[in-house]
C-alpha cells in the first residue's frame, strides 16, 4: 500500500534475476505499478543455465551482445548454504524429491527462484525475451526536478521495433558477472588466449601442466583452488 505522503509511482526494472525479483515484489508491495524487462526466456539471471554451444563467443567478453548470458557451469555448486541465500520471508528450505544437500546445485536454486517468483505472483509483471537499449533522462526535465522521468527503449527478440516508454523510476538490476573482468598487464592477451579458449564452455575441463597465480582469496578464489 502506498503511504499517505508517497504517490505510486511507474517503475520499470531491468532484469529478472534474484534482485530484479525481490525489488520488483518490495515495489508492487508498497503499490507502484511495476515492469519488469528481461532479455532472456525466463527468470533466474545467472542462475538460468544454458548449455547452448557457444562457440564463437569472444573469451575477453570485448562483445557486449552475448549469445549466453550466464557464466555458471553444468557442475555448479553453491558456495554458500542455503540457509543465507535465500529471502528472510522466503527461506531456501529442502523440498522432497529435489537437491535437499546444504550446498545445492545451480538447479536448485533456479527452481527456488521460480518457487519465489510463483508464489508472489511476478511472472505476470515479467516481458521476456526483450532487451533494453538505452535508459535516460527525460530532457523535459532537469536533473534535480522532483518530477524527474526517464526514458527506456527496448526491443523484443526477433523483433526490428524498439519501443520507448516513460517511467518515473528505473531499477537497474542487470548483474556483473555475464562480462568477464580482467587486468590488463602486459603480455596478457598471450595467456588469455591460450587459457581462456579452455575456460569458455560449460562443462568440465582439465588443464593440463599449466600454473595460475590468484589474485585474492574470496570464496570463489578457495574454490577455485579446490
């Protein structure tokens, strides 16, 4: 419900992943009127996996129209126990017949995001299969006016018409991890090419007498390592 001090507001957020879906559920909570834009076929944003072929993809991520927009692989565990990855109104609990292990696989979690996304009912607040293009400010507007706008233009898959809308807020929800992050140092694009030509799949690999240095010592570092 919307306080008496607030008006609904138009909002659209962009992505459908685990943040896209729990701002667009808080925001309907609180009674704005709420679209969500994803790009790809359903919810899940990394966690949606996808074993397409993706040959021909650019290891360095210099492309920034991706064919899969998930990094994960086939064999992904989580890193974290259910017990702190799920919502605190919605706990990421074992369901009988599915992953019941504390540190599940990527499939688990896909399915609890859909579990969460059922319940509250935001499929129908989704458009699939629609990528956003740009997002900006209304020029009628200034920057610092209280009725500030923005503008977002999108297009459907396999559609040529890009749509243009107005909203009042936009939340930005697209993640970080579809493009790699790498250092540029010197002699750099030698390994990279060598290495990362193995690394862009989705299935178990082997390398072979090779030494890699890692940089931090983070979860997904230890797991690395491991």
């Amino acid at each position: 419900m919307v306080s008496e001090t607030n008006q609904s507001k138009n909002v659209c957020v962009i992505g459908a992943g685990p943040a896209g879906l729990v701002a667009a559920r808080e925001l309907r909570k609180e009674g704005h009127k709420v679209i969500v834009i994803e790009q790809n076929h359903d919810i899940g944003g990394q966690w949606l996996y996808d074993d397409q072929n993706i040959e021909g993809e650019d290891p360095l991520g210099r492309n920034p129209f991706l064919k899969v927009h998930s990094s994960i692989y086939n064999s992904l565990r989580t890193q974290s126990p259910r017990e702190v990855m799920g919502f605190t109104d919605f706990p990421f609990t074992t369901k009988k017949g599915r992953d019941m292990r504390r540190f599940p696989s990527h499939v688990e979690l896909l399915m609890y995001l859909k579990d969460f996304c059922e319940w509250f009912g935001l499929r129908e607040m989704i458009r699939f299969n629609t990528r956003v293009n740009y997002v900006g400010m209304l020029d009628d507007y200034g920057v610092c006016g209280n009725n500030l706008k923005w503008v977002v233009r999108s297009k459907e898959k396999n559609c040529d018409k890009v749509v243009e809308e107005v909203f009042d807020a936009v939340v930005v929800a697209t993640g970080h991890y579809a493009q790699p992050k790498l250092p540029s140092i010197k002699g750099n694009m030698i390994f990279y090419t060598n290495l990362l030509n193995l690394l862009i799949h989705k299935n178990n690999y082997i390398l072979m007498h090779n030494y890699i240095l890692m940089l931090r010592n983070g979860y997904m570092e230890k797991k690395t390592n491991a």
